[in-house]
C-alpha cells in the first residue's frame, strides 16, 4: 500500500468517526454527552482538514501516488 493509500484511507476513517459522533450527539439527551461529543467532532475535524491537506500535497508533489 502506497503511502497516498494510506493517508486516503485514514482521511475515510476519519470522516467516518466524524459522521459517527455528530449522530451520537443528536441522538444524545445529556447536555454534557452533547458537550463531550462536540468538543471532540471539532477536533476530529481539526484532523480530517489537516489529513485532506495532506492528501492534496501529495497529488501535487508525486503525481506516481495518484489513483
């Protein structure tokens, strides 16, 4: 697995643990449940832009990695 393979697929999973807690959030009553699950989507959201970023680099700076 190349290393662009790699990161593409940690992006998914990454938007998939962001899809996730977003749900968990509006399905929670608990206003601190809502509270932790937020804070912790912006700071997966932190890491899914900073992870896209890299994706982007990559196509860029080794055109050998695109699929």
């Amino acid at each position: 697995m190349t290393v662009s393979s790699q990161v593409k697929t940690c992006y998914a999973s990454i938007k998939n643990i962001e899809a996730t807690l977003a749900i968990l959030r509006a399905q929670t009553n608990e206003a601190s449940a809502r509270n932790v699950y937020f804070e912790t989507e912006q700071l997966i959201t932190t890491i899914r832009q900073d992870l896209e970023q890299q994706v982007l680099m990559l196509a860029r700076e080794e055109p050998q990695y695109k699929q």
